[in-house]
C-alpha cells in the first residue's frame, strides 16, 4: 500500500474543514432549571426589601398614630389643665365685664 | 421576528414567556459560549449568565433586531469579556501585528472536543479550535458564527453592529492566520 506523503500545508487546509457539517450542541436539560431557579431567587431578592419596606411604613404610621391618639386626648390630667385654663380664661372674661361695668376705673 | 405579545409578556417579567424563551433559545446560548470559551462548564456558567442579563435587560429591547441576534451579541460579549479576565491573569506570549496577523503558536495541551464534530473529524477539530484560541476578538467571534454556529455574513453583521466588507475581510483574515497556525504545528510536528 502506498503511503501518503506529510504535507504540513494539505493537513492545515483539511484542518481548517474539520468544522464543516458541525452540528449544534445540545445545553444539558438540568441547565433551564438552575437557569430558572436563580432567576427566581434573584426575583425574591428583589421583592424582600419593597415588602419589609411597606410592613414597615405601615408599622411606623400605625405606631405614629397610637402615641398622637394618647398624648393629644383630652383624658386624666391632660383633661384637668384643660378644665383648668377654661376656668381661667372665664375669670379673665369676668374681670373685664366687672371693670367695664364700673364706668372703666380700677380700685 | 418574535411576536410583538411574546416580547411584550418577557417585557412585563412573564415567568412563562421567559421559559419559552429558554426553550427556544438556550442551545443557541450554550453552543455559542462553548464554541468561544471551548470549555463545556463555562459555557453552562456562561449561558446561565447570558439569560440572568437578558432577564434584567429585557425591558430595553427595543424589537430594532430579531431576539436571536441580540442573544448572540449578549452571549459573544459575555464571553469576550470572560476571556479577558482569564487572560488577565496569565501573560502569553501572544503578538498581534496590526494588520492582525497572529504571530503565535498552538498552545499544547489544548483538549476541546467539540460534540458537535463528526467522529472522523475529531482529532483535526481539536487542532482548530486550539488555532481559534489564539486568534483576536474580533476574528474569534466571526469566525466562531460564521462557522460553528453557520450564520450568514449578513447576520455576522447585524451581531457584530459592523459592515458587511469589514466581516468579510474578518473572517478571510481569520482563515488566513489558522491556516498559518496549523502549517507552523504540522512543520513542527512532522
């Protein structure tokens, strides 16, 4: 059997063809659900900060809303300074009726 | 071209329309990052990625280009961009001249065996893809679409965003530099 002479230049062109007719390789099936997988918690990454963000907005008015309902009620003492500076502000009002009703002058 | 809905559902983060997507696509990805970075584990990390940016960058796309042309430009940047941080780390001892003539020898120990490869042609294709490794981005990417992934000039074009000479003039100069690369190892090797 004759044998075929090396031919550097002949072996790099054959080479060179050694692509034609290729065909696709297929991605590994478990590849979509790790694809999926870290799609998703990338998504519940995402959500976790927005959503603490709202229980916590809404925490924050929730407890705005208790300490103005208990500073600001007229209840207990609060209710008595309140009674307080009524009365006071009759006592005012009597003594300017008593001072215009005896023609303006003071004693 | 996709159906404008499709694009519409991957747009408003539609988990069904993104699995479609992965159906359709995700072979494309993965043969397109094991064609460039010849290692079957990081075309897998890779296509991963790939379809992580598309997820958050869906929204900016803009139909201009059909979807498998911007997946090939996603993935082809991904990989470039993987390559130079490999690369980054280890010195070679690479020269390109300006013309983009490769002045480099086949690096040894180069084992990518393609899948897709017929059995006879094995041997010779993993001489080739050792060849590819060592050409410049830009002829890397041509010529890896052009022939491992078969698209025409034209679609090189529209995911390369170049003129239809400058592809042609990529992909001949690319051949001619495997070819010079291959003549070196076989004078080498005889």
């Amino acid at each position: 059997m004759e044998k075929r002479s090396f031919n550097p230049e002949e072996e790099a062109e054959l080479t060179l063809k050694s692509l034609d007719g290729i065909s696709r390789a297929d991605a590994p099936g478990a590849l979509d659900e790790k694809i999926i997988s870290s799609i998703e918690s990338m998504r519940r990454g995402k959500m976790r900060p927005a959503k603490w963000l709202w229980v916590a907005g809404i925490a924050l008015m929730l407890i705005n809303g208790a300490v103005a309902f208990i500073y600001l009620s007229p209840s207990g003492e609060n209710q008595e300074n309140t009674a307080v500076s009524a009365q006071q502000s009759s006592t005012i009002s009597d003594v300017g009726s008593y001072y215009f009703s005896e023609g303006g002058a003071w004693y | 071209m996709e159906d404008e809905s499709f694009i519409n559902e991957l747009q408003s983060g539609d988990s069904g329309a993104f699995r479609k997507l992965l159906k359709l696509y995700r072979s494309l990805v993965y043969n397109t990052c094991l064609g460039m970075l010849q290692h079957a584990e990081d075309a897998e990390d890779m296509t991963q990625e790939v379809f992580i940016e598309v997820y958050r960058s869906v929204k900016n796309f803009r139909m201009e280009s059909k979807m498998s042309t911007w997946l090939y430009r996603v993935a082809t940047n991904k990989c470039l961009d993987h390559l130079r941080s490999k690369q980054r780390g280890k010195r070679s001892g690479e020269t390109v001249r300006i013309d983009g003539e490769v002045n480099v020898q086949i690096p040894a120990g180069h084992n990518f065996s393609h899948p897709g490869v017929a059995l006879e042609q094995k041997e010779r294709a993993k001489i080739l893809f050792a060849a590819i490794s060592c050409l410049p981005e830009n002829q890397k990417v041509a010529f890896t679409l052009a022939k491992v992934e078969g698209l025409s000039y034209q679609e090189i074009c529209e995911v390369m965003q170049m003129k239809l000479p400058a592809v042609e003039s990529l992909v001949h100069r690319a051949k001619q530099n495997l070819k010079n690369l291959l003549k070196n190892y076989y004078q080498s090797e005889k």
